[in-house]
C-alpha cells in the first residue's frame, strides 16, 4: 500500500481485562485526552466522532 501521511496505521486492536486497547501509529499532535486536558472540547459525542473517524480511516487503509 502506498504511504500517506494523512493516513494513521491501525496496527491491532484487543480486549484487556475488560478494555479496549487499541495499537495505532504515532502521532505527534496529540491524543484524545491531550484534547480534553487542554480545554479543546470536553464534548463526548464530538470526541466519540473524532475517535470513531480516525478508527475507521485506519481500518479502510488496510480494505485495499
């Protein structure tokens, strides 16, 4: 597959004592919770939309 840097790598994602844990590439801009700790939203439907998106993204890029 061709690189792209708007692309994040989902590596795995598996259940740990009743969690979710998910390996993603790096990413230098920050996490979720950076987000919130930072007053940039402390909307959870919003965080959940970010989530879901970037999640899905890295589960298309291995779809091709």
């Amino acid at each position: 597959m061709a690189y792209c840097p708007f692309i994040v790598s989902l590596y795995d994602a598996y259940k740990h004592q009743n969690q979710l844990r998910i390996v993603m590439e790096f990413m230098n801009g920050g996490s979720l919770q950076d987000l919130v700790d930072n007053g940039g939203s402390d909307d959870e439907e919003l965080l959940a939309k970010i989530a879901y998106n970037v999640l899905r993204v890295g589960a298309c890029s291995g779809c091709g």
